[in-house]
C-alpha cells in the first residue's frame, strides 16, 4: 500500500515525472496502465507525477469513473500520485487577447477538481496565471485540500521579477496551500551538448550555434531572444528549420546562479528535477545537482523532486536509463 | 523525425464514404506537441499532394465522433486534441484510386496557449498508399 510521502519523510524524496517518458507514451508503445506498471516494475516511483493534459485523455473534466479506474491503477501498482500539472491556457486564439480572468480563474477550478477527484496532493501550475487572481483561486484550493506550487520555470528564476511579485502575494495571503515548485532548468550553467548535436544532427550549422549560444547567455525574455536570433539566422542564410532547433534552448534553459535556489526553499512544496543527460558516473551535463541539491536538503525540504527528463524534446534515448540514473545521482548527493 | 514532430499519423490516407453517398479523401494527422491541446491553437495546411497545393475551402476536421469545418478551427478553444489521437482531415473535393501511392505533405502550426509568441512550424512529407476507410 503507498503511503504519501510527505507524511513520514525525515528528507527528500525522490520520484519521476511521466513527462519524461513522452516519447514512448506519444508512439503508443504504452497506455496508461502499462506505462504506470512499467515505472513501478522499474522501481522509479513510488512518487509520480502527471501532466494532466498529456495522460489523462478526458483532462481537464475527468469524470467518476475514469476517476476510478486511475485509483484501481494506483492501488495495483502501489505507486504514489503526488503531483498533477494543470496548465494556464491563456492564450486560446492565437494573435487575439488572452481569455477574460473569470473564464481564466474557472479553467483552473476544473483542473483542480479533476486533480483532486484523482487523489493528487498537490498541482503545479504556471506564471502564465496573473498573480491578482491568486485571491480567487487560493481558497478554493483550501476548500479542496489540495496545495498549489507555480514552477519557477527558465527563463524565470528567483530573481525574476514575476516571481518576486508571486513571493508578494504569497505573504500577503499566508496560506500553506501556495507555494513553489523549481524547475533546476532555469539555473542551467550551458546549453546540453547533446542539444547542441541533435541540433548538428538536423543540420545546423556551427555557426547559428555560436550565435545561440552568445544570445542565450543574455538577460531578456524567450520569444525576444528566439526572435533576435531568428532574425539574426534568416539574415545569414540558416534554414528555418534549423533556427527553430535552435530556439528551443531560450524556452526550456537559462543560465542563473544555481545557489540562487536559497531563496525560495521555505515555500517549495516539489521539485521538477529537470535534466537532459546523467553520465555514467553520475553527474549532469548541464546542471549543477552538487551545487543545488544540498540547498533544500540543508534547509529542510522533505517533499518531492521527480526526476524530468527532457531530452526527448530533441533525440530519442532510453528514458528510462536516463531516470534511473538522475534518481541515482540523486541519492549519491543526498546520501541515503 | 521525433514522435513531437510529426504530423501525419500512423492511419494515413483513406478514401472515404460520405453522407450525401460521394467520397472523400481523409488525411490522418498527429498533434505535434507533448500535451494534449485545443484545436483553436493549431494551424492545419498548408497541404499538397504529389506537389500539388490542395484548396482547404471546403475541408473538415473529423476527431472524436464529430466534424466541423476547417474555417471554425480557430473557434474551437474547449476541444481537446489528445495527444495520442489521431484527428482527420477530409477533403470533400478530393479523391484517389485505392491502392495508389502518393507525396503528402502537411504542416501543422501549434501556438502553445500558455507560452505567448511561441508558434512551431511541423512541415512532414510522407508517400502514402490509399486505404478504404
């Protein structure tokens, strides 16, 4: 039988997204049921997390009965269902104004239904949520008994001025039910050889991944930076293509002070253990666990990280060695 | 090509019955994202077939028990494209023999409705051979 995590935990633990296995979910080599029993055969949970929106095919309203039939799954496999990404859809006509708030606030409200109604125990959600509507949204996850952290995700960081607006109104409402969940991608210290060369792969020239790399080591947001070097391959001749490739770094990667983290410890409630490729001999190719991990284990953190494997983004790896070995590397630094 | 590239799915091209007794062809297509989305952010076509641009005026989406038009795509903010689905792409105007084999090619453009300004292209050429729906 799973017990939840949190309730006994004496440090971090440790778990794994869904997410990471995209690539064998989206090619159908698993449903659901098989991909859940895969990861508990593996012995990579118990912790687990889902993305609403890739997983469940009835998200954002998930009825009783499929409701049901997840339980029934999480009760054969003894995994742990901690946490369920909703998304803030915004943004649902392209070129057009973002949704009204209230139609906004009640987006959330159906996805944290559908969370809870699963047996979540915390979802995470997203900046592209403006904070003044936190007020309306925050009792409604006490009603639910369901805890919120918003992912502080690249380009974003603990000094970014969205999250200290969040960090604002987070004091201001003083509940235990909001809260942070880092995604280690925004403190990247490069870009991942092995994004460069899926890049080099599709054809990209050396070039274009010079100029990437200078362009990403600068302030600004994503879509200014992809755009700046969209313009910038255009005018010498890289195909779009291979610019696109290219772009996917400022959307998923930046580079800050890995020990920046410090801040925002006491109000993380999980941890996207995002990562692209774990060596062998354990280390990271672009983050820096040793420097990172110690900080919420230092400052008493005794929630999840879930190992997030992100490179099937651009290649094709077993993401399954890949988790195995993050969990590891993890346990390495952590000890236990 | 990565499962989050590609745009035409696995059923591939069928000629298909219609209501009113006529046939039309129907193009299997894949969500190039990683998470299910509204079909309101996905741009479909341009598409040729063996190099010829193919007018959409009159094409319809068909996913999940139920078809509308191409045109009211962009409406579509509350239908959720599941990311291991394939939805279809009819075309009323168009049709070929069973059996032959033709180059399609379909781009999709996905406008994730939580990241503003991010709008991939999914450009796929595929040959195909005609089955009977």
């Amino acid at each position: 039988m799973a017990t939840n995590a949190n309730d006994t935990a004496s440090g971090p633990q440790t778990g794994v997204t869904l997410y990471s296995f995209t690539n064998e979910f989206l090619t159908r080599q698993f449903e659901l049921d098989t991909l859940l029993a895969e990861v508990a055969r593996r012995g990579l949970g118990p912790n687990i997390e889902i993305i609403g929106f890739q997983n469940f095919r009835e998200f954002p309203d998930v009825s009783d009965a499929f409701a049901e039939r997840f339980r029934e799954m999480i009760a054969e496999t003894g995994l742990n269902p901690v946490s369920c990404a909703i998304n803030s859809d915004r943004f649902l006509k392209p070129g057009q104004q973002p949704i009204e708030d209230a139609a906004l606030v009640e987006y959330h409200k159906r996805q944290l239904r559908s969370a809870k109604k699963l047996g979540f125990s915390l979802v995470r959600y997203q900046f592209a949520l403006p904070v003044h509507l936190l007020p309306e949204i925050a009792p409604y996850a006490e009603e639910l008994d369901i805890r919120m952290g918003v992912e502080v995700h690249a380009p974003m960081w603990a000094g970014h001025p969205a999250v200290q607006a969040y960090g604002e109104m987070y004091d201001k409402l003083d509940t235990p039910y909001l809260g942070w969940i880092p995604d280690f991608g925004g403190t990247a210290s490069r870009i991942p050889e092995s994004m460069l060369d899926a890049a080099r792969a599709k054809g990209a020239k050396e070039d274009l991944l010079d100029k990437l790399t200078e362009v990403w080591l600068e302030e600004g947001m994503s879509h200014e930076k992809a755009a700046a070097l969209r313009e910038w391959g255009l005018a010498h001749g890289h195909e779009p293509l291979h610019i696109q490739a290219a772009c996917l770094a400022f959307f998923i990667l930046s580079n800050h002070d890995p020990r920046s983290w410090a801040a925002l410890v006491d109000r993380t409630i999980h941890i996207h253990g995002k990562f692209y490729g774990v060596s062998e001999d354990l280390v990271e190719e672009a983050i820096d666990y040793d420097t990172i991990l110690p900080l919420f284990k230092d400052g008493g953190f005794t929630g999840t990280m879930v190992s997030e494997w992100e490179g099937h983004a651009y290649d094709m790896r077993d993401a399954f060695e890949q988790v195995r070995r993050h969990q590891a590397m993890a346990r390495r630094i952590w000890g236990g | 090509m990565l499962p989050v590239e590609r745009v035409i799915g696995e059923e591939g091209l069928a000629v298909c019955q219609q209501d009113n007794g006529g046939k039309a062809l129907r193009l299997a297509m894949r969500l190039p994202w990683y998470r299910s989305l509204p079909f309101s952010v996905v741009e479909i076509g341009p598409l040729s077939i063996d190099g010829r641009q193919i007018d959409l005026g009159d094409a319809l989406i068909e996913y999940d028990g139920a078809r509308w038009p191409l045109s009211e795509n962009g409406e579509k903010v509350d239908t959720f494209w599941f990311i291991r689905d394939s939805a279809f792409l009819v075309l009323p105007s168009q049709s070929a023999e069973v059996g032959s084999s033709h180059e399609v090619s379909l781009n999709l453009f996905v406008s994730p409705p939580y990241i503003p300004g991010m709008k991939r292209t999914n450009p796929q050429t595929c040959t195909l051979t005609v089955q009977a729906a």
